[in-house]
C-alpha cells in the first residue's frame, strides 16, 4: 500500500508539474487590499506589459450569505506565452494569489462586474481600470451586437461596390471605430470571404458579357 500511495503521490505531482510548466499568453490572479504591497500598481506598470483590474469585489457572498474578503481581479496579457513560473514572480512581488492561466480572456473582463453572473452582485463597467494600452471594449459586445455590424459592413460593401478587403479595413480605421474593433478581432474572416467571393462573381460576370 505505501508503495502504491508513492506512487500516486508521483504521477499527482507529475501532472501539477506538467500543467505549470505550460505557457500562456493570459493569465489571472486575485489580490486582497490588505495584504498586498502600496505601490502594486506601480510594479505593474513598470513592467510595460497588458493588464486590467476590476472594481473592488466587496459585496461579493459566500454561499452561507457571509460576505468574502474584499479583493481585485487582476488579468494580465503578453506579448508572448508565458509559463508559470514567470508570471508567479510577477504576481509574488506584489502580494497577490498565484496565477491561473485565462483561456478566455475576454470571460475574465465580463466576470470583473459579474456580467454573465446575474446571481451575484453586479459591478460597474466604468470602475474597471486598464494599463498599458490593454482595449477591452470588445469584450462587451455580445453576439447580437457583432452580427448588426457585420451586417452594416456587408451593406457598405454593396452599397459602395467595395471589392478589396482593405479598402473597408482604412474606411473603418478612418470613420468608424466599432467596425474597425469589430474588424481586428472577430469579423475579418467573414468579411474578408464576402469581398472575395463578391469580387469574383462581379468579375466572372463582366467577362462573359
């Protein structure tokens, strides 16, 4: 039996090894006010790197009805993969909990004022800070929101006879921020399919005419 519980202790370790040792672009932390260093904001900063934090959790409940200790969320993003044991050193030097790797970041931004959680209190959007240049305004849009746009953008592409993507690319950049957002993160294959499709019905038209 010891022998069997050995080795149980082993592979148990093996696989924690094994899950720290993966990498990640995006990771998440909680960090209590009264336990973490003054200057923690500071520290991020410093590091230049993609970061946010959500309002104050102080109406946060236990399921007993108990409120939990106040604490921040905190996700940070990289410009590359980062393993366990690098952003452990991050989130120690300011005295927060060991990171979790995100694989779903944008579920982590809603979670900071409970969106998807109606059960639980509900946070404001505008208390939520950002750092170094991290734009989480995509994280709101649900998929009612993405679909009117893409819509708005296939009629301009219509109406305006639009037969390069990239010409609706500098037109969003240029005129319309929501596109634009829209374009660099969750519609540009759809978009960019239409125009090619669309261009080469036009073309395959005009030569047998």
């Amino acid at each position: 039996m010891a022998y069997a519980d050995k080795n149980k202790q082993r592979e148990a370790q093996r696989k924690y090894d094994s899950k720290r040792s993966k990498r990640h672009l995006s990771w998440a932390a909680i960090l209590y006010p009264e336990s973490c260093v003054s200057n923690w904001r500071d520290i991020l900063d410093d590091l230049h790197i993609e970061w946010a934090e959500s309002p104050l959790h102080d109406k946060d409940v236990n399921p007993t009805g108990e409120l939990k200790k106040p604490h921040i969320h905190l996700a940070f993003t990289f410009p590359a993969v980062q393993t366990y044991e690098e952003v452990a050193k991050i989130t120690e030097s300011i005295g927060a909990t060991i990171p979790q790797p995100l694989k779903n970041l944008r579920g982590m931004i809603r979670y900071f004022i409970h969106l998807d959680n109606p059960e639980k209190y509900q946070y404001n959007r505008t208390d939520i800070k950002v750092h170094g240049g991290m734009d989480i305004s995509n994280c709101f849009l649900n998929s009612s929101d993405r679909t009117i746009m893409i819509r708005e953008m296939i009629a301009f592409v219509r109406e305006n006879n639009i037969m390069y993507f990239s010409d609706l690319f500098d037109y969003a950049d240029q005129n319309n921020p929501d596109w634009f957002d829209s374009l660099c993160n969750n519609s540009s294959y759809c978009l960019k399919e239409y125009i090619k499709s669309r261009a080469f019905m036009i073309r395959e038209q005009m030569t047998r005419k």
